[in-house]
C-alpha cells in the first residue's frame, strides 16, 4: 500500500507546531514559578493563565474555567445543563464526539441545518415556535467542524435574540476562531451578551498544540463555580504543568507567533486542496474556508461515501464520512481536513481520492 | 496571627520536589518525541509511560491506562461498575472524596472498621455472610489515609480468597506505596491475583509532583478497554505534555533519587511530630505510620475536635476533623497530614495544638 495520506484527523501536522517555543515555555514555568507548577492548585484552573483567558475576553476572572482540553469543558458542561430526555439543538452537520456525547447523555437531539453562513436562524425559530424547548443551543461558529462554515454576523444578532426570548443558553464552542487566514474576524456572541445566555468554550490545542491538553469555559459566574465543584470532586485540578507552560507560551508572545505560522500553512493548504479538486474530481461541491482546519465535500447525489471510504483505504488515503457527523443522511458527503496533509502531499491524497471515486462510480476520469 | 502551619492537606512541600529534575525532564521530553509529546495521542495514555507502568507491575500494557491523576481513574472507574443503590465497601475511616464520590453516584456506602494492620476481614466476612453484595471493596492498602496504617500480609490473602468466594472486585487504591520510610514492603494484591478480582489504582502526585497530574489503573483487559473508551469520550486523551514529563524523569532514574528524598524528609518528619506529641500532647493516641502522609490521632472521648478546629485556626493551625472521613463518629479524632511541614515547623505547630486543646478542654498544660 502507499503511505498514508490523512484527511481524517482535526490535527496539525508537526511542521507547525512550535516545539521549540514550548520546550523555552516549559523550562520558563519550572523557573519562574515552581511551587505553582508542581503543587496541586485547585480546580478553577492556573491562575496566571486563568486571568490572561480573562483578560483577553473582557470578563472576570471568576467566568473562566481552565480544564484539561475543551471537550472536558463540554463534559463538564453537559453534564450540569442537560438530563435525558432534555431537547438540545445542534447544527446539522456537527462535530461527531458533540452527537455522541449528548446521545450518551439521552439528551432529545434536535439538528438544524448549517447553511454556509451559519445554522439557519429560521428553520430553528420554526422549530421553537413549535414548542420545542431547548436547554442549549451548541453552536461552533468559525469554521465549523465539519463544515468550515462560519457564522454571519446577522445571524449571530438573530441566536442572541432568541435565546433571550426563549431562554435557552447558547454554547458557543470556538476553537478555531484565531486561525483565520481570510477575510475579517467577527466578534463573538458572549462578548455581545447581555442576558448572560452564552456559555463559551475554547481550546489551546490548533494555537498550542494538542498533547498539551488545554482548554477552558467563559460563563456566567454561578454556573462556572457549580462546575468548579464537579471539576474539584472529578480530579481535583486540571494539569497545572501543562497550564503553566501555555501560560508562558501566551505571555511570552510564542502564541502569536504560533498563530501567524498556523494560518500561513493552512491558506497555502486550502488553496492547494481547491486546485487539486479541480483538477482532480470537479464534480465535488464546496465552499472554501477562511480559517479552520476543515472543508465539507458533497459529491454528487449517487455517490457511495461508503463505498468509497473502503476504495480510497486501499489507496492510502483516509477521510471521515459524512454520515458520522449526522443523526441520518449524509451518503454522498465527507469531510475533508487539511490541517495534518503537509502542503506538497495534497495533490497526491486529491489524486487518489479521485481514482478511487471513478472505480467506483464507473465515471471517465476528468480532464 | 501566627504564621499558618498546615497539617492539612495532603501534598508535599516544595522543598522536596525536584523542580531541576522535572525542569530537564520537560526538555528531555520535547527534545526526544516532539511528534509524541505535541499531538493528540490516545485515551489510553502516553505510549512509553504506559510500558514502563506495564513493566513496573509485571502486566501487560493492555491492563494500564494513564489518566490526569488518579481521582480521575477513581472517577471512571466507579462510573463503570457503580450504579445507583449498589453497595460498595469502604474502610472506616476512608478518604473523603472517595466517600463523597461514592455516595454522590447514589452508592450504598458501607464503613468496615480499619485496624492498625487494616480492615477488619472478620467484619467484612460477617457483612458478606449477612447477605450484602458490593461491587467493589475499596481498599488503601499502604500507609492510609487518613489512618496510615498498612494492611498485612494476612490480611492481603484474606481479602483475595473473600473477592474469589464473593465476586466482588478489590479496589487497591495505592498511591502512597513507594514511599515507605521503615519496615518492608509488601506484595500488593493486584499481584498474587488470579481471578481478575483486583483493579489497581496509583498515581505519580507523592513520587514526582501533584501539579504533574498523571495517575493510571490497572486491571483486566476487557474492564480497561472499557474505561477507554468512557476516557475517549471524556477528554479525547489525557495530558501527553505531562506523561511525557513523567516518563523522562522516570526513564532517567531521576523518580528514584525523589523518592530517597521525600521518604528521609518524611520519616525526620514523624519522628519530630511524635516527639513533639509526647511533649505537648501526650493524651494522643496514634500509631507512628512507617511511610506515607499522615497520622491518625485520638484524643480522649470527651474532646471535641469541632472546637479544637476552630481554636487551633485562630492560632494559625489547619488539620481535617475526624469526621470528614466518616459517615458519623469522629467526634474526638483528627488527621494530621505531614507531608507539607518541614521539620523545623512541627514542633511549634504541635505547641500550638495543644495549647489549643487545653484552652477548649480545660486541662492544665502538659509537663
């Protein structure tokens, strides 16, 4: 088999993580601070890096919940919002682990299409007309996984307004918002709340890295110190090493340097995905991202993604169907990530992908 | 008031951590496996630092997962094999956040009394024969806490053929093993097993640092792979940065020479503490553990331990009353945690403790 291309996994490749600035980083917090490095700290997060999360978002310190990785944070979250039988809208796709989670939890999974500027306002005020009444409202609005879509500022006006009319909390769950490498960056729904209806999470792991495993919440003070009791009572504190060293990371200003060698690397990927496409398998439909580590695929409507997952393993290429990311559907839909596919390896995975899809549809190839 | 001396808490005091070693440790870990160390990595743990684990144990690395500290392990665990109403077996006195985990999970806690040598099987035998049918016996088999007492070599055996005649599973919650500063070391149980009765528990908090946040279970195959997949959904993986760190210091023997540091620290500890106890307070009863964090100590029936609380606070002395880690007594018994004075703050701690104690009870001082 040829070596493995993979658009499977919402990770960096190594060549943009800035190992060495986080090697300094960890040296950094050792020295400078190594009683709160090595005791046990408590629950609400690292200090240090719990007030620069502050700082940067406009919002007291006691809004902020530092935890190992965001989806811990989700954990956290939906497990003091949601009981079963709770309806919780999501948009339609969505990241697969969040449809998991909530299904595990028995929450009444509710998905409303994602058009390319965001969930549809409409079709969820419809849905809410109808009586049905969310506790949350999971939105990831730049750059969605699995989409890459982003959500319009008009829309973002219309999700605040009607949750403060039909008091559901919106989850903003944000972690790719500063790997933008196109056009303008939109404020955030939680910094234009007013009604304390947004609970927002973010993640050090596309601006950091992964393996550091950090990530946090920002919402109103009570339900931040309820979680801070359920986060004490699971593992007493979250790793205060790894915070400690994102601290020295962001204080330092590694991470803005991180950010612009992140986003340099991904414009040049997407561009070379596009062209690749082109060239390769025109017949795929998409919206190109402007930030973010993924762009959805739709082939045409007798596609087989099944079938051509199976094909394209053969080939040494993976991707995530469609249909993980979906409650139903989704047959002729895959979601592509650029983020780990080196920029000199794309037109090969593209290629492949290509000559799996014409083996099994039967079609001529292009060009 | 007086400076703060606090018996309470569990963690060590900062001169006895290597800092230097966890230092180069963390350059050694971005130096050697950057691609390990920044990425995702698995569920299961980091790769090297759960074959070292595997190894240490004599199991298979199939039986190790790694978590953000052994609270955690305690957590999924018992979300695993604890449902509402089962009864669990604990020591009496136990851990406080074992027995405020247990019973929030809606267990049928019951206390069997702990002895110097630990647990009393024939209480245990008797509850077993009474009808009871826990699920797990959760057991602090070396210098525990609170008691610091260890179970012995009998006891061990006991307990193992009650697990194989009653089909419960053994938990052997065991962090505190490797720092035994006399006597000899005792076979756990995990490793005369042989009916998969046993699930282990540790954690690297008292051996490397409690800011590192890095325990791990061992049990069988299929309970672990369990585990997994409730840690995948959990967090993704755990703190790659942190086990890195953990098995640098580790692999380079430097775990060793902070063991040979904390277990003389400790051990000058409890002899300047049972020192101090004879001179200031001789009503104390206790038996001097030979390793680990803390002592038990008994006061006569008629102390109250609520008041000598309060009294020793305003003298700038912290200990954990009795009672928190018992479903009801205590009234007259306390934990005193040694980990986290150095030498030279024992005596002056005990003095004031005592002198607290004669302004509550009344009594002339001692001497």
């Amino acid at each position: 088999m040829a070596d493995t291309i993979s658009f499977a996994r919402g990770a960096p490749s190594l060549d943009i993580v800035d190992v060495d600035g986080l090697r300094d980083s960890a040296v950094a917090a050792f020295t400078n601070d190594p009683g709160g490095v090595t005791g046990y700290g408590t629950s609400i997060g690292y200090p240090p890096l719990r007030r620069w999360i502050a700082e940067q978002h406009g919002v007291q310190e006691a809004q902020v919940l530092v935890t190992n990785g965001s989806m811990q944070a989700d954990a956290f979250l939906f497990s003091t919002l949601v009981a079963a039988g709770d309806p919780v809208v999501v948009e339609k796709p969505t990241y697969d682990r969040t449809l998991l989670n909530l299904r595990s939890l028995g929450a009444d999974v509710r998905m409303v299409s994602l058009q390319t500027d965001g969930i549809d306002v409409d079709e969820l005020a419809a849905l809410l007309q109808s009586g049905v009444k969310p506790k949350l409202v999971h939105i990831i609005p730049n750059f969605q996984n699995p989409a890459g879509y982003t959500l319009s500022p008009d829309k973002r006006t219309a999700l605040l307004a009607l949750a403060a009319e039909h008091g559901f909390t919106i989850f903003e769950d944000d972690p790719y918002r500063h790997i933008r490498f196109s056009g303008e960056d939109i404020p955030t729904m939680i910094e234009r709340d007013e009604a304390d209806s947004v609970v927002y999470a973010s993640s050090f792991s596309k601006t950091v890295c992964p393996g550091i495993r950090v990530g946090y919440l920002v919402g109103p003070k009570p339900l931040i110190a309820q979680i801070q009791k359920l986060a004490t009572n699971t593992y007493i504190s979250p790793s205060m090493v790894s915070q400690a060293i994102v601290h020295e990371f962001c204080a330092s200003g590694a991470i803005d340097r991180s950010i612009e060698t992140v986003k340099a690397a991904l414009a040049e990927r997407v561009q070379a995905l596009t062209t690749a496409l082109g060239e390769h398998l025109p017949e795929a439909v998409y919206q190109a991202p402007e930030g973010g580590y993924f762009m959805w695929v739709t082939l045409p409507e007798d596609a087989d993604v099944d079938a051509l997952f199976e094909a394209v393993k053969e080939r040494g290429v993976q991707f995530v169907k469609g249909s993980d990311f979906l409650l139903e559907g989704g047959h002729n839909m895959l979601r592509l990530a650029y983020s780990g596919v080196t920029v000199d390896r794309i037109d090969e995975g593209v290629a492949r992908l290509a000559d799996a899809y014409r083996s099994i549809s039967g079609a001529p190839a292009a060009a």
